[in-house]
DNA sequence: GTGAAAGCGCTAACAG
DNA sequence: CTGTTAGCGCTTTCAC
C-alpha cells in the first residue's frame, strides 16, 4: 500500500510553492504562468497524484453530497424516486447517501444528526418521524430539507407531493363512469397522510355520483406489519378483500390504496374463482412497473416518482447554491393509467 | 443561520485545553478526572455542540463510510441487496453512498474515482467494466473491494457469487421431473457471466436427461436494450415466446432467465389464449416479491439477495477493521420455489 | 491528569 | 504571476 501523494510532494518536486499547486489542478481562474501549469499538470499525471476532498472540505466547508431517507429502498415506488434522485445529483457533481428509516423515527433522527455531523448539507426526506425538533435546529445550523410524499409541517422545508386526493378522486370516477354503484375502498391503515388522502378522494368521488351509504364499502386495515417488503400489503389486500366478498351483496370494482394491495385484491377473488374484471373490476393506486405486467394489466393511477426524484434533487441543489428562487411547494398531479383490469357494467 | 460551536469555544469557556475537550467528547480512553468530564459534557450539551467529523476525518483519515455500485437501484434485485447492505452498514455506524452505473462502465469508473477521492475506502460492487487498470490502481492505494453477483478477476478481490449454473439445473430438473421434454429456455443476450451460466446449468439437465437435439429449444434476444426498469426484459419474454409458440411444435415448458422475463412469458401466452400451467409450464429466475403475487404464481429460483448484501457489508467492513480471516470467496446457493406455473405432462 | 503544539491536505488572503 | 502564511476542526504525541 503506497503512501498517498500530497499538492506539497508535488510542489516540492516541481520547486513551486503548493499555493501555486493547488491552483492549477484545484481549476482556479486564478492566473498562473502556462510554463508552470504544464509541468504541475504533468507531474500531478506521472505521480497518479489523487487529491484528498477531506483536506479541501474541511477548508472550503463544502462537500458535494447530499442524504435521502425513505422507508425502504425494496418499495420500487421508492426506488424509482432514488434513481431520479441518484440521476441528477450525479450529472452536478454531487454524490447520494440512502438511508432506510424502516418506518422507525428513532432511525431517522439518527441518520440525520450523523449525516449533518459529517457536514451534509441538504436532505430528501420522506419522513416518519413527526418530532420537529431535531429538524428545525439543524435548519437553524443551515441545514436544506425537501420534503417528498410525506409533508413536513415548517416553513423551512420545501415540499413536493402528489395530489393523492385527486388521484383517488379519479380512480373512483372511471368506476362510476364504468357503470359501477357497489364500489369498495381497500387500503392499510390510514396512519399516513397519502392514504387519508386517497380514502378522501374516494369518498368524494362516491359523494358526487350520489352514492347510498350502503354502496359505499370500505375496508380498512387495523395494524401494519413490518414493511421489509410488498408482502404486507399483498396479504392484507387478500385479507380485506375475502371479508368483501363474504357480503350479502359484495361490491362490483374494488379499489386498491396501492398496486401491491390489488394484487392482493386480485388473487383473492381468483383463488374464489372469480374472474376480472368480468365479475369484479379493480383499481390500483401507484403504476408500479408490475402493474402492466400482471394479467389482467392492472388499470391504476400513476405517479410520477421518477419525475419526482429528478425535481426534488434540482431543487435541493439549487437551494444549496443559492439560486432557489421563490421557493414553491409542488403539488404533482396524478394520471388514471388505463388497462385492462377494469370492465363496464 | 448559526455559527457552529468547536472543541475550542468549548475549551474556552470551560478553561480547560482543547486536548481535554476531545478527549472526553471523543469518547477517548484517555483519563480526565470526573469533574473536568462532567463539566465539558453538560457544557457541550447546553451548547449543542455537533461534532464536524470532517476534522475528524481529516486526522484519523477514516470515514466511515462505504460505496455500492450497481446497475440500477430500479432492479428489484438490487433494492434488495442494497437494502441488506445498507442494514449491517447502518448497525456498525457506516453510512452508504449509492451510484447507478446504468450499465455504463465510465459512469462506474467515474463513481469509483470521485468515491475514492472522498476517501472512501470500501466499495461493493457489481461491476460492469472490465477496464482493471482503475480497479487495481485504488487497490494498490488500499482500497478494499467486494465483488458482487458479477466476478471481478482480481486476487485482491473478494466475490460473492450465486451459483447461477446450478440453479440453472435445479429449474431445467425440475421440469423434466414433471416429466417435461421439449424444453425452452428464454433469454436475454448471453452477455452477462451469470446468463451464461443459468444457459449452461439448463444445457446440463437437458443432457444428462438424454434429451434429443429437437427438444432442446432456445431462444436468445440478439440486443439489450436500456435497463432503467423491467420493461425490456418484459418485452424480451413476450417476444421470444411468441417465436416460440409459432413453431410447428412449440415447447410444454418454458424456463426464463429471470422472473421479469417470465411475466413477459406468461403474458404472451394468456395473450394466445393457453393457460399456464394447464398448456404451458413457465419456471422463471430470482424470486423477485412479485413472483408470489402473480397468478398463477410463479415457480422459481431463489437467490438470497438480501441476504448476500447482508454478507457483503459484513465481509467488507471486516476487511476495513483488517479482521478479515482467510478472505473466502463465497458462492451462494440457489433453491427452487415451487408454486403453481407447472404442471405435470 | 492536563496542556502545548504539531499536523492531517487543502485553500485563500495577503504580500511581493 | 508566485510564494508565505494562516487556518478549517480535530487528534495525538510529548512534556509537565
């Protein structure tokens, strides 16, 4: 293992001072003899010389990454939001530190006072942690939040959602516009507020076209599991949807919070023999890439998650460089994905 | 926006040296006596003192943190792997970087470099370069390196391999068991060493099956196309199998190279009006959650990739703290999920 | 048990 | 144009 080559061998070697060193490979428009830069730049190659940004970010109090905490990378929701994320951060020089808060607020707060302690200056957080105090005073100390899916209540923090109300207010009307009365909601628990959302606009939809009380089935979850993986929501829409189904008058489309809970919904009512969505349509919320894939395609409602890893990045680096200009809260709208899991009836 | 309190202000109004102040809030073994201690630390924490661990780092020139590259954070796989990598990091007080290297060795190498610049000293990678000239270069500086999934052909070097070829075969058998002989394997294009290998873990059953030339059936895509989601290996699946099923006499089984793959498989064969397993049996390859999910839900090959980052983060972070044993490279076994896309002949 | 001082690798006033 | 110098925040000998 080779002792590492400092802008000081270099200067030694090539008699200047690592002022000027520094200058030249550290890209400064600071003017400096084209004899010299030749000869530093040369060396610096033959040495294989490798700067240490330790060294420069201790100086300049500037190191080029940033930090995102989700619940878990294995959600593809979330994982398509990191790679926009990863994409941007990456074409401005900046580099990606993934923290997975696992649904635990204690792990959250702990990856942001670590993180900040290492001098990362800027956040994408889907939060879960609901205790602002360990935020606010590290804005008080500089630091820069977006907030993603899930709101952050200060002024501080920029916010980029999805209009989850209008997304379920749509999903229901093309079941109404299908000709359906007996529509049910499905979901997990409504513990987030993307999910209070969904169920609000579900009920608007419903409220709109008139519907009966007993029309209106909802079926919600009481607890949830761990969220390692999809399977949680796989189960718990196979779960809620044979409680539908045991009825006296079982719904006709069912709508899912999300798209693994209608493939839960869906192998349900298959495992009953039942078929769809000749005999019960469904509805998904999300547009993951499987949606498509499963037969019958599942007709859902997109969100633009790729998209919105791409903007929250933007807009964090352009509040670290200052050129945030008025900083706007987004609200991304959402867009009914037609397929073939729903029928007229 | 605050300015940040250092060992020194602490120091100061403490009226001791700086030399105490990190020595009791470094958690040193050093001895300071109880009340100096007691002193700094009520001090500190009334300040809210935050440690800038860029000086930290500068001294001791160990950051803890590692590197992860890999294809694509969108590929379930890969969430998953990051995921278990991410856990034993998190546990041991590491902190993760993810770079995407979108199947582009120049943005891998990129990564590499910039990574190392910033002093990261331990990486895990699936690598897609073959340019070893970078890779050795940072080792001979002590750069530690686990190879994951794809082999990297360097002594130095750690692997951690899935048994690709066997779980090939296990698939292939299990198909013959159920008494199977015109057998097609699907695929994407053999450019990859692990696709090589399930092809050639296939070919082996096949043989030592006894099977004619005419039942060997095999279907391989001649391009790849990008891989920022799971759509070109769904495409890819669907098809080949339409090739496939064109044929005078198209196969009873199908066995595809990965789970996406199969989903395109089954699609295209409900598309023709078969019915899986009852007209065509599909096996499909990684045991992605989605698998369960389908219906008919797929049977498999698992491979344990939560479980390999766990194994990965682990051997890397021993190798760093230089308690790495014999440096064993590992070759992870696969395990055949049956679930309901087989049927018997 | 405590403090003084050097220095990790780099940048940036300032002086020449 | 180039060099000298100070210092970013921390740890760690070494001396007392």
């Amino acid at each position: 293992m080779k002792k590492r080559i400092t802008i000081h061998d270099i200067a030694k070697m090539a008699g200047v001072s690592s002022a000027t060193v520094s200058r030249v490979l550290g890209n400064s428009t600071y003017p400096v003899s084209a004899k010299l830069r030749d000869k530093i730049v040369k060396l610096a190659e033959e040495m294989h010389y490798i700067p240490n940004m330790i060294g420069k970010q201790l100086k300049t109090n500037n190191n080029m990454t940033i930090g995102v905490i989700i619940p878990t990378i294995s959600n593809p929701f979330y994982a398509s939001v990191m790679l926009g994320i990863e994409e941007v951060a990456r074409k401005k020089g900046y580099h990606v530190l993934l923290g997975n808060s696992l649904q635990d607020g204690k792990i959250e707060e702990a990856y942001l006072t670590t993180l900040f302690e290492k001098q990362v200056k800027g956040f994408i957080i889907s939060s879960i942690s609901d205790n602002k105090k360990l935020l606010m005073n590290l804005i008080d100390l500089g630091l820069q939040v977006i907030a993603i899916d899930q709101k952050i209540d200060l002024p501080e923090v920029q916010q980029i959602e999805f209009d989850y109300r209008r997304g379920g207010f749509i999903a229901t009307s093309h079941l109404l516009e299908q000709g359906h009365r007996r529509i049910a909601y499905v979901s997990a628990p409504l513990n987030r507020p993307s999910r209070q959302s969904i169920y609000e606009g579900f009920l608007d939809a419903m409220q709109q076209a008139g519907a009966q009380d007993d029309e209106v089935l909802v079926q919600i979850a009481n607890e949830e599991k761990e969220i390692y993986d999809g399977i949680y929501e796989f189960e718990n829409g196979k779960a809620l949807t044979a409680n539908l189904m045991d009825l006296d008058q079982p719904p006709t489309a069912i709508f899912a919070c999300n798209d693994l809970t209608a493939f839960g919904v869906m192998n349900e009512l298959v495992a009953r023999g039942l078929k769809v969505p000749d005999d019960v349509s469904v509805v998904g919320f999300d547009n993951i890439e499987y949606a498509r894939m499963f037969t019958p395609a599942l007709t859902t409602v997109k969100q633009p998650n790729y998209e919105m890893g791409k903007l929250a990045c933007t807009m964090l680096l352009d509040k670290l460089n200052d050129e945030a200009g008025d900083s706007m809260d987004v609200l991304l709208q959402p867009k009914l994905i037609v397929r073939d899991s729903v029928g007229k009836l």
